[in-house]
C-alpha cells in the first residue's frame, strides 16, 4: 500500500507554526519587492515583466519546500498550448503556482482579484482574464475575447472550473460560465486533480506532499452535460 500524502487531522504542533510564521515572512516580505520589480520592468518589455512573475512563483515553491516541508508531485504531467486546463482549487498554492508549472499562463480570476492596486494592474497586464458573474452574456463575451488575444501566441488556457476555492473532500458543482467558454472556444480540455486543502491551510500550514494529476484530455464538442460530468469527475480524483 502507497505511504499516505495527508497528516494526521489533528491540531497544528508548534513547529508548524513556527514553520508558517517564517514562510509568511519570507514569501510575502520578497512578494511586496517584486511587485515593485515587477512594475519597473514594465516599460522594458514584455519578456522581462513575465519573468518576474515566474520568479515570484517559483519563490513560493521554493518557500513551501524549504520552509514549510512541502513536496510536489506532478506525476507525467507536461504542460502545453493548445488547450483549456481546468483545475481543481482548494488553496491559494495552486493559484500562485500556476505560472512556475505553466509557460506564461493565461488564467481566468476574480474580478476582485484585479481590482488590488498594482498587484491587480500587474496581473491584467500578464494575462490574468477577469470573471464577472454579474454581467452574465455580456461578461462570457468579453473572456472569451480576452481568451483568444492572449492565447493567439500559443499560450495555454488555464480555469478554475468551480469557481472558488473548495474545501478539500468537497465536490461543489461547476460555475455555469465553464461549459459555455469551453462551447465558444472550441479548446480540448484537460482537467487537472490537486490536494493541496490538507497541507497548506489558511493560517498553520503542514508538510507533506501536494499531488497533481492530469485527467484524459476531453474533446471539444461535447454536450454540457457530458462536458461538467467527465470535467467533474477528473478534477475530484484526489479527494477522498
């Protein structure tokens, strides 16, 4: 039998916190730099300005495996264009480690999320596509632009299909605007299983190993139906 990934679900020991303590420290502190970084390098190009945004990700990774213990799995995971990844979310690791996993993804978010002062400037300027529910139709038009300007130089698609982040052995259903982007952008997609909710909690984080797995890839064309079914069912594959 495989050696669990998940600790014991009891109360968080002192070295945990004192672990989280330090990471808090050391990812956020060298966060505010290199959003300032960030900004300075935006009249010198675009390459450089994506650059930093993949060193302030694989600053998290590297915080997380040297200061709080946590390992990555990917399994055979290898990243591509020409498709829609659609990804289960349980915490903020996952969302910050999109661009050290993805060669410059580009991400549907929150529209609060782009609305921080210049964290969210930054973020649009990338390639971050903002999700605003309230707007309905007129809304899932303008993703979809967005979707296929940035993704016109092969840059790969990347969604949290329920929306918000979901406690871990939760399976909440998928938002309504996932199966209508997928119809209009006629992408494959590939859906991808995390279990980051039991090791990096909002306040105490806890060592171990966070997996990622790669489902089938879906075809375009599907029913929605089929599409949420087959979406749903692959994201959920690491929750017990």
């Amino acid at each position: 039998m495989a050696e669990s990934t998940v600790p014991d679900k009891g109360r968080a020991g002192l070295a945990a916190v004192l672990r989280s303590l330090v990471f808090y420290g050391a990812f956020y502190g060298v966060s505010v730099l290199m959003v300032l970084l960030a900004v300075a390098v935006m009249p010198l190009g675009r390459d450089r300005y994506k650059a930093v945004v993949r060193m302030w990700s694989t600053w998290h990774r590297a915080c997380a495996r040297l200061l709080l213990g946590i390992r990555v799995d990917m399994g055979d995971f290898v990243p591509r264009a020409g498709v829609l990844y659609a990804i289960k979310h349980e915490t903020y690791f996952e969302a910050i480690d999109l661009p050290h996993i993805y060669p410059q993804p580009v991400v549907f978010a929150t529209e609060q999320l782009l609305r921080i002062p210049l964290w969210g400037a930054i973020g649009t300027r990338y390639g971050l596509i903002a999700v605003d529910r309230a707007r309905g139709a007129s809304a899932l038009r303008a993703m979809l632009t967005a979707a296929r300007r940035w993704t016109a130089d092969g840059r790969p698609l990347v969604i949290f299909p329920e929306g918000t982040r979901v406690p871990h052995g939760t399976q909440a259903p998928l938002q309504a605007g996932f199966a209508g982007l997928y119809k209009m952008l006629g992408l494959p997609v590939v859906p991808v299983a995390v279990d980051s909710g039991p090791l990096y909690k909002p306040r105490w984080k806890r060592s171990g190993t966070i997996r990622y797995r790669c489902g089938a890839e879906i075809p375009p064309g599907l029913p929605r139906e089929e599409i949420e079914a087959r979406v749903h069912a692959a994201i959920n594959a690491l929750n017990p």
